[in-house]
C-alpha cells in the first residue's frame, strides 16, 4: 500500500507547535501498518528543530513575514518576504505531494495553507483562540473542518466548527509526584505557586511579582519562569532582596521546557498566567486552579476572551492587567490558597473544561478521512 503522507504546518509561538506533536502521536497510534508519513512545513526556529527532534518529521523551513495591526518598519520588510515564503511553500507542497494539510494556525501557517488550496489539498485547520488571527480566519474558508479550542468560536462559519478543546501530549500527564519536587527542589510542607508568562515572559507580571517577592517566599514555595529576555534583570533583583534562606523557597528559570513545565503542573496548587490557549488548556488538563491575567494589547483582545471562559467555567480568577496591583494580587493569591473548599471546586471545573482527548478526536477525524478516500 502505498505511504500517505501528512504535511504539518504552523508557527509563530510554542503554541501552534506543541499540538501538532501532540496530534502526531495519536495518529501513529491509528496508524497500525505504519503507513503514515509526516512533515512540518513552516518558519525556521531552533525551538521545532528540538521538539520535532527524534519525531520523525521532515522539516522544510520558509521565509515567513508578519503583518502586525500596527505601524512597523517590519511591516515593509516582511512585505517583500511574502513572494519567497509563497514560492517555497508551493515548491515544498508540489513535490512532497501530501494527502492532506493540517494548519495549526500563526503567520508561520498562511502560505502553506494558501498552496494547499491552489494545489487542492485537502486543509484542516485548528483554532486556538475564541477569535481567530486573520491568517486563520482566512484560511478557515479553505478548510474542510475547522477544530476548535472554545465552544464559541468568533468569525468562523458554524457550519465548519468542531468543538474538540487544544491538543495536548496524554503522556505528560503521567508523572511522579515525589521526582518532581526533588527536581526541582521544592518542600513538601508549603503551597506552590507557578507563576508563568507566556513562552516569550511578561514584563508586566515580572515587575508585580518582584514588588512582593518577599512575602510571597516566606509564606509558599514559589517557581517563576520569567522569560529568556528577562532572566537576568529579576534573577539579580531576587539576589539583592532576598535573604539566603528566602533564596530556598523562590525558584527561578528563564523557560520551562515541555517536560518541566508538565512537572511543575503537576505538583504546583495554584497557576498565575497569561490567557494564550495553549497555557490555559495545559493548566486546567491537569486540574490547577488559576488567577489568568490576559495581555492588553493581544490581538482582537482575543486573550481576555479565552480568559473569561475559563473564569465563566469556574475554573480561574482573572485580573485584568490594568488592575494588576501588587498587593491586590497578593490577596487574591491568599484568598484561593487558603480556601481549600474553592480549591477543590476550582479543580474540579477545570478537569471539566480541559477536555484532555483533543488530540485523539482530531487525529480520529484525520485518520478516518484519509481511510475513506484513499
């Protein structure tokens, strides 16, 4: 029988990428004859490179350009990136000759998607955000199916909809408990808190957190991750204003790679974080209670959107950033740390929410298509 072959694209942030790997291994797991093959097409970044590695995925790298909704000298030179990125991607697609595309969505996905459509093959698409970025909302009226994160869906025809949750990797939530605090050194007497901002690090959250950093390790154990950009500013601020045995209970990381940030979801009791789809459906699939304080300035808003679901489901507090205090986020932290009862509560609606079989109802629908027309 003859090998089909399944072209992944998708790019721009961790987000995009992390789901397709996640989507990948369910359908090898249908894919009994082993008569599947994958590749990636999409922008260059050392970041795939390391989480495709060993996966069995043949990368073809484009140019890619982005159009920001606001005034960029970028904008001008990405414009002439365009034409590249198109010609590559139909020169990858014409002589890879796939079954079907699968688009996670980002600029990193568009002309890709755009060569499918030219070549007419098959496009799925999966949305992350509760409204779409105009390269998805674009290329959902390409596509056979559209997947979808929320339930409600802006902009995209109802008709194309279907309402799975995010992909993520099953096996990660398999972990133990006890290697996870030796990992990383935590004491098992004290609260955790994860603080997160977004795979690129938020500034905003760094600095509010470092205005109470000292109460915050003196009453619980406390892993940050801070961003590579920022590492080095608050891991030098902590230097000065903690003492030696406050130093014990503050750990602090640039980034967590996809086994430690699994970890440290695993062991942590309560999740302070940014509203992108990705986090949000990572931290309720393993039933953390959350305070989700969305960017401002995401595109459409679309972050406050996806937050308010989570909140509206009962599995998050959110904190809009222009009321990201100090102090009041210390309170808020408290008052759910203490609680046990809303804890409890808050944990449940997020296992509610999660829907963990995302990748699994996605590849089942991919694999099912490509069994009943080739």
């Amino acid at each position: 029988m003859a090998k089909i072959k399944i072209v992944f694209t998708g790019g721009g942030t961790a987000g995009h990428i992390l789901p397709i790997l996640a989507i990948k291994k369910e359908l090898e797991k249908l894919d009994k004859n082993q008569n599947l093959n994958f590749y990636y097409i999409g922008p260059k970044d050392n970041y795939i490179n390391k989480i495709f590695s060993g996966e069995n995925i043949k990368i073809k790298t484009i140019i890619t350009g982005k159009i920001r909704r606001y005034f960029s000298i970028l904008n001008i030179v990405d414009f002439f990136k365009f034409p590249i990125a198109f010609l590559q991607a139909m020169f990858y697609l014409f002589f890879i000759s796939p079954d079907l595309v699968f688009s996670k969505g980002g600029y990193g996905s568009f002309f890709a998607a755009l060569s499918a459509r030219i070549l007419h093959i098959p496009l799925f698409l999966h949305e992350s955000d509760v409204v779409p970025g105009l390269a998805n909302l674009i290329e959902s009226k390409w596509a056979l199916e559209v997947f979808t994160s929320f339930e409600k869906t802006e902009k995209i025809s109802p008709s194309k909809i279907i309402w799975v949750g995010n992909p993520i990797r099953k096996d990660l939530l398999k972990i133990p408990k006890e290697g996870t605090q030796k990992v990383f050194g935590f004491e098992k007497e004290r609260p955790l808190i994860l603080i997160l901002g977004g795979s690129q690090g938020s500034e905003k959250i760094n600095n509010t957190i470092l205005n109470i950093v000292e109460e915050l390790s003196n009453e619980f154990e406390v892993l940050h991750q801070t961003g590579n950009l920022h590492f080095k500013k608050v891991k030098a601020e902590i230097e000065i204003v903690l003492s030696k045995d406050q130093k014990k209970h503050y750990h602090i990381y640039p980034f967590l790679d996809e086994k430690q940030m699994a970890e440290a979801l695993f062991v942590c009791d309560l999740v302070l974080s940014r509203a992108g789809s990705g986090a949000i459906f990572e931290i309720t699939a393993f039933g953390k209670p959350s305070i989700l304080i969305p960017l401002a300035n995401s595109a459409q808003n679309h972050q406050l959107k996806n937050a308010l679901e989570v909140f509206r489901a009962g599995a998050a507090e959110l904190v809009a950033e222009e009321n990201l205090k100090s102090h009041f986020l210390l309170e808020k932290i408290r008052h759910l740390i203490y609680n046990p009862a809303l804890l409890e509560v808050m944990k449940k609606n997020a296992l509610e929410f999660a829907k963990p079989e995302a990748g699994k109802i996605i590849a089942s629908y991919i694999f099912e298509y490509l069994s009943f027309n080739f």
